[in-house]
C-alpha cells in the first residue's frame, strides 16, 4: 500500500514537470520570432561597453604620456535631459575638455552618440545624493591613476576649456585640492545644515574640483558618508564627507565666486547680453538651463577666442615689424613676408604691399594711408552727443548703435590693461565719460580713434586721494589681413535665376493643367499670390505708365499677381482711369484686376488700410504696397517672395530715387538712366513699398494702418512703428529641448512675431516727378515733404558745381560773411 501510494505521488510529480516544461517549450517556440529580432537588436545596456570604452580611454595613455589625461569631468543628468542639455554640454564645451568627459544617469541610460554611464542601482530623483556621490566612486574605481583632476558637474553648467587648463596646470594635483566656490548655506538655511563652525561645502552648481590625492582619501568612505546623511543637500553632503576623511574645506577664497561663476537669476540667467565682464573673467557659468542658450553661449565665447588670437597674431607682426627696424632691414625686403619667399616674387612685384605684410600690420600711426590727391583724403567724423560726418547726406547723425557698441569695446578693453596690475600698485583708474572724439576708416589699415576720456584715479594704499584726469586716446583697430574667395557664380544670381526657373516651370505647368489632366505630383508647388494695391488721385499719364509695366511683368509673364487699386476723386474725373482699366480688364478676362473707387480728400492711409480689408485679397496672399510712380521687374517679384514670410518677415526694399534728369542735361528717358550716384540715390528712410501677407497685418497689434493721417507721408512711419512693436515682443521660442513641456513649441509657433528685413533692390526704381509740398499739411508731413524734395533734386556733387558756377552765389555768401563779422 506504501509502495503505490509513492508510485502515484512521483507520477503526480513528473505530470507536473512535463507540463511546465512543455509550457516552456511552448513560449519558447511561440515567440522564437521576436526574440530573433531583440537578438538582431541594436539596443544595447551600459555594461556591454567599458569604462574606457565608454570616454575612448587608450589604455595606453597615461599622466606621463598624454596631454589629454589632466582631468576627467563627471557631468550628473537624467535620462529626460540626454537629449537636451547633456547633448547640448557634449557638442560644445565637452569634445574641447582638455582630458575626457562622462555624462552620469540613472540605471539604464545609454546612448549611442554621448559618453553615458548609466549608475547601477541609481534613479532620477532629486536630491541626487545617491547618483553624485556613485559618481565619484565610479570615477574612484576606473580612472583614479589616468587623471590628474576630477570635476563634478551639472549638465547645466558652462566650463571653458582653454581657461580650466591654464588653472589646473598652475596647481599641484599631488596634494589634497578641494576647489569650488565656499558657502555655508543661504539666510534660510544657515545653522541648519550641521556645519561646525570652520566647516563649509563647494557648491555644486558652478562645478567642484578635486584632485586626485583628494579622491583617493575619500572614496573608499563613501559607502559610510551615505549612511550618514544630515541634510538634503547633495553638495552639502560632499563637503562633509570630504572635510572628514580627506582633512580639508572648500577653497576659502574671495575671487572663486568670479572664477566659478553662479548667476542667480535662475532660468532667465545668460539670457540677455553676453557682452559682461562676468562671463569674460569665469572658467565656469551656472546655471543654462536650456540647450539653445549653451549654444549660444558658445558661440560667443569661440568669438571672444577669435578675437585673441587676432589680436595675437596683430602683435606678432609688430614685433617682427619692430625687430626689422632695429636690424635696419628695408621695408621692401621679401624675407619679412611670412609667405612669399624672394624666388616667388617677379621684378614688378617686388614693390606691391601685400595684406599680411608687416608694413600694413606693423605699428600703428596715423601717416600708414598716403593720399595720392585730395579726392583720396580721408575724412575724419566727430563725435560728441551726436555724429557729425562729412560723408553723409545727413551731417548729423545718432550715434548709431554699432558705433556705441564699438566704442564701448575700445574703452573697455583699454581700461581693463590699464588696471591689470592696479591691485599690486594700490590704485585704481575708473572711466567716467567721453567727452569727445574723432574716427576714420581706411580700407586697408582699419580704424583709427582719437578719443578724449574723463576718467578718475584712485589711490586706495599710502596716502589716499581721488583725483580727476583727462586722457588722450589714440587707438587704431587693424584689420588682421583680407581674405578673398572666388565662386565661380554669384550665390544672390543663382539663387534667382533658379527661382525665375522654377517660376517658368510652374506657370508652364499651370497652362498645360488648363488643357489635360497631369498628375498632382508632377505639379510644382504653388507660389504665393501677389496682390499689387495701388492708391492713386489723379495723374493719367503716370497711371497710364505704371499699367503698361503691371500688364508687361505680372500678366504676360504669368506672374501669378493680382492688381487693386484704390481711386479717388468724383466720378466726372476719373473716366479716363476706369476707362484704362476696364481696358486691361477686357483684354485678360480671367485675371483679377480690381478696384475700389472712393469719394474726397486722398489719404493714402485710408487707401492702404481699406485695400488691405477688402474681400479681393485672401489671408495667405502677399500685399504688395506700390506707388504709381514706381517702375519693376519679374526679379522684383522675386525678391519680394524669398523675403516676405508668413508670421515671421516683413519685407521693406531700399527703392532706388532717381534725380531730376533735366538739371544734368540729360535727354535719354527716364527708364534709361543708369543705377549710379549721379542718376538717382538709394531711398533707405522710406517705407511707403512694402510686402507683408493679409493675415499679418491684421494682427490685434498691427490692424492694419492709421486712418487719421490726411495728405502726403507719415503713414508709412506709423505702419513701421507698429511692426516693430510686434518684432519686439518677448515670446521665446525653444526648440530642440527636452526639459520644456511636449506642447510648449506647438503654441510658441502660434505667436506672431515679425522682423523687418531691408535690402537694396536696384529693380525698383522710382521714376523722378516735381513735388509740391502743400503748406497746409501737418509740420511733421510737411518737413517730410521738403526733405524728400531736397533730396531728389540731384547729386551732392552736382549740387556743388551748379552753385560754385553760379557767380551770384558766390558774391552772395562773400557779402554774407562780412556782415556777420562787422556785427561780431
């Protein structure tokens, strides 16, 4: 009885093993196929790489033998910053490390492209107690004798490589070194963070540095500093631990919060101008917390080196410059070419100036640039609250703010050599204000500056006194030699000619659509439609002109525009106007050529604003905003849609004005006259031509243009003025981050905001005509008026030679100066 009770329990037994083997078996072979395309999987987790693998660590190199072993930087992040900031960190700062760089997540984080070590048994949660200090035992445990420093950072700290270096090389890396920027927590915290009195951390932000002595004493205790927590703080935590095992504080120095640089600004840090001091002096910057602004960062600090090592180079040829006239070498001697050697030059050559001779970038002084007639003098600009130059149609000028910009740029770097050394001499020189200057600009040499500074000198050791000075500064900004490239064809006509192209193809296409079937992806996408508004009063013969142009670029030529035009005056007068467009009308049955017909005084505003909201123009066509007196091309239509973009661009052409032909005797028609100085001039303050698409300009901000305006201009101005109120709003736009929420670029894209985009169109031409400027207008109109009018007379150099030729004139001005002397 025992015995086949036994027998049936191990039967039992073996029916269970059978059927969970065969389920097994069964799971097995039911999903053979994905597990066949896991294997084939590229997905890989962090162990299947090696430490050394992981940072392109050569087992070869060592602190002996490798210049790029000095320092190993541990980035902490999180998985949902890899893409973010940590490539952010990695693509900038972190491939010029003068060592190598290690982006330290929680366990599982792997990337194909970035060094990440994903920390076994390590999350994202913050505080990041656990991850900052397996980060260092990490660093502890696989490259303690390849590195002479080790850093702890955030992924939203900016390091500058070329300073880090110069810094670590000026310490010993064989004694305990625990660097950073000291704090015994803020007003809130303080006492709160179990610190003994001579106790204090290296805040975490800017970055911590430690030595590799200092590594070696505290990370076999990091498993008991772990256990021993007092705070929340991770840096806090780190500085104890260190205190305690390794026997040294944070560096007790002032200038670390210079040097380790923690803005606290919070997300809005390094936002603004990068042109500071602050960022000029650090190694590192915190916090960038978002990806786009490292790059930016960057990209201004690589500007900054450009222009040391220009300014390097400028001095080495002024000390070659300077050893050639102490070894009385001549000045037209080959050798002292850096790269033309004496056989390579040719007997005509031997005398040319060539752009990186030293003779061009030698010292500076004001007699480099020899004029070979008075037509070749340089003219100096002063300045002063204003600018004043002889070489603008308008004396006086704001001071621009590229010219403040660079005047900014000259003090202050003469100023920061002038007090390089002033703390060990014990005074200080301050600049106060410039009182005024003069400038010139060669072409070959660069800039030259005469500037006249108020500054104050202070002596703060020995006897103290403060006293103001004045300086004379002379300073000249020279270029550091010319560079050209040749293409074989001009980018801007190539760019055109395509688009003409493509333009042709398209309209070929369409007509081919009219009369068969083609296939929707044989068709060329559809260009934008361009709806010319026209406002007009009177003017027949101008009216007659512009309409012949209109019929010869946009309908024959298949365009792709429509014609509005806005008429005004009583119905008995403009016959003639309605008669020419009906007309046109009748002749191109299928295209749009429309008009608005409107009763009393002309206001170009109420033209432009009533055009803009009527129902022949839809909300994704391009307006083009015309003057009668205006003559175009088929490449201004061009220009016209490569500048103006929907929700972001606002297209104003600089328009070429030509003068009045009949004060140069000229008898050749008006749209035969050359693009030249002497035929007309380059109209950059006027704004009445502009492109812009419907749904722009009825935007809440913009609503189209002031009614209220009567008579000649101003519109324009207020037109602008608004634009720019809505290219100025502060709505950022952040694309490529992985720390903002999924639909914040979705509505960022929804937001409007438009720039203004000029340029030169020598396709644009208006056509000279008489202006009267009617006394009855506004001041503001009516000074527009007069100055347009001035303008448009002719030359200045044809003004000089009517009036010099006139003997009258002459006389006049002698008798003129008399008498303000006699009454002086």
């Amino acid at each position: 009885m025992l015995q086949h009770t036994m027998t049936k329990r191990k039967t039992l037994i073996m029916a269970w093993f059978g059927i969970v083997l065969g389920l097994c078996i069964g799971t097995v072979l039911k999903n053979y196929r994905a597990l066949e395309l896991v294997k084939h999987c590229s997905l890989r987790p962090t162990n299947m790489k090696s430490p050394h693998e992981i940072i392109g660590l050569d087992n070869k190199d060592t602190i002996q033998n490798s210049q790029r072993n000095l320092v190993f930087v541990g980035v902490m992040t999180a998985k949902n910053f890899i893409e973010g900031r940590a490539r952010a960190v990695y693509d900038t700062w972190g491939k010029e490390v003068p060592g190598r760089i290690a982006f330290f997540s929680s366990e599982g984080s792997y990337s194909d492209e970035l060094p990440v070590v994903g920390l076994k048994n390590v999350d994202d949660r913050y505080p990041p107690q656990k991850k900052s200090f397996m980060m260092l035992y990490y660093m502890y445990e696989h490259y303690i004798d390849r590195f002479e420093w080790f850093i702890r950072a955030d992924d939203d700290v900016y390091i500058e490589p070329d300073k880090l270096e110069r810094f670590l090389r000026s310490i010993d890396s064989s004694k305990p070194q625990f660097i950073g920027q000291a704090g015994k927590g803020n007003s809130e915290e303080f006492g709160l963070l179990s610190l003994e009195f001579d106790e204090n951390f290296c805040m975490g932000g800017p970055g911590v540095i430690l030595s590799s002595e200092t590594l070696r004493r505290v990370a076999p205790h990091i498993p008991t500093c772990l256990k021993n927590l007092y705070s929340t703080h991770e840096d806090v935590e780190v500085g104890r631990c260190v205190q305690k095992f390794a026997g040294i504080p944070c560096t007790w120095n002032y200038e670390m919060q210079y040097i380790l640089r923690h803005n606290s600004s919070g997300r809005n840090a390094y936002t603004g101008k990068l042109k500071r001091k602050e960022i000029h002096n650090a190694i590192t910057l915190h916090p960038i917390k978002q990806a786009p602004l490292m790059y930016r960062l960057h990209s201004y600090i690589q500007g900054l080196k450009a222009e040391e090592l220009r300014q390097e180079s400028l001095l080495l040829h002024r000390d070659i410059k300077r050893m050639a006239k102490y070894l009385e070498v001549p000045d037209d001697s080959t050798y002292m070419l850096p790269s033309v050697s004496p056989a390579a030059v040719s007997d005509k050559e031997k005398g040319k100036q060539y752009f990186e001779d030293h003779n061009i970038l030698g010292n500076p002084e004001l007699n480099k640039f020899v004029p070979a007639s008075t037509a070749d003098l340089l003219d100096w600009s002063f300045i002063s609250r204003s600018l004043y130059s002889a070489g603008s149609a308008n004396p006086k000028q704001k001071i621009d703010s590229a010219m403040r910009e660079g005047l900014e740029d000259v003090i202050t770097e003469v100023m920061e050599n002038i007090n390089y050394y002033s703390r060990q001499r014990g005074r200080v020189i301050e600049f106060r204000e410039l009182l005024y200057g003069y400038h010139r600009l060669d072409a070959l040499h660069g800039q030259d500056l005469i500037l006249d500074l108020l500054l104050i000198y202070k002596k703060y050791r020995g006897k103290k006194m403060t006293v103001p000075v004045r300086r004379h500064l002379y300073v000249q900004r020279a270029f550091t030699g010319i560079f050209v490239k040749e293409l074989d064809e001009d980018f801007y006509n190539v760019t055109l000619q395509q688009s003409l192209l493509g333009s042709l193809l398209q309209n070929s296409m369409a007509r081919l659509s009219s009369h068969f079937t083609i296939a929707s992806n044989l068709m060329a996408p559809q260009q934008d439609k361009i709806v010319f508004v026209l406002p007009i009063a009177g003017r027949l013969a101008t009216f007659q002109r512009f309409l012949h142009t209109y019929e010869r670029v946009c309908i024959e030529a298949e365009s792709h525009c429509d014609l509005l035009v806005v008429i005004f005056g009583p119905t008995d007068e403009l016959t003639d106007h309605l008669r020419l467009l009906n007309e046109l009308r009748d002749r191109y049955i299928y295209k749009q050529i429309n008009y608005i017909q409107r009763s009393g005084q002309f206001s170009r505003g109420v033209a432009l604003d009533i055009a803009a909201r009527s129902s022949y123009i839809q909300q994704q066509d391009i307006i083009l905003f015309i003057d009668v007196d205006m003559v175009f091309g088929v490449e201004t239509l061009q220009r016209v849609r490569m500048h103006t973009q929907r929700g972001r661009q606002v297209y104003l052409p600089i328009v070429f004005s030509q003068y009045d032909p009949k004060r140069r005797g000229t008898d050749s028609g008006f749209e035969s006259l050359p693009i030249d100085d002497e035929n007309g001039y380059f109209r950059q303050f006027g704004f009445g031509i502009c492109a812009i698409y419907k749904s722009d300009i009825l935007d809440d901000d913009i609503n189209g243009f002031d009614k209220d305006i009567t008579g000649w201009g101003l519109e324009d101005v207020k037109f602008l003025e608004k634009i720019v109120r809505v290219g100025t709003r502060q709505h950022g736009f952040l694309s490529n981050t992985a720390e903002v929420p999924l639909d914040y670029n979705e509505a960022a894209e929804q937001w409007r905001r438009l720039s203004v985009f000029r340029a030169p169109d020598p396709t644009l031409v208006h056509i000279y005509h008489d202006i009267s400027c009617d006394v009855q207008l506004d001041a503001p109109q009516y000074n527009m008026c007069l100055g347009t009018k001035a303008n448009s007379l002719g030359s200045t150099r044809l003004m000089e030679q009517l009036f010099f030729n006139n003997r009258q004139n002459i006389d006049f001005i002698t008798v003129l100066n008399l008498r303000k002397q006699q009454a002086s």
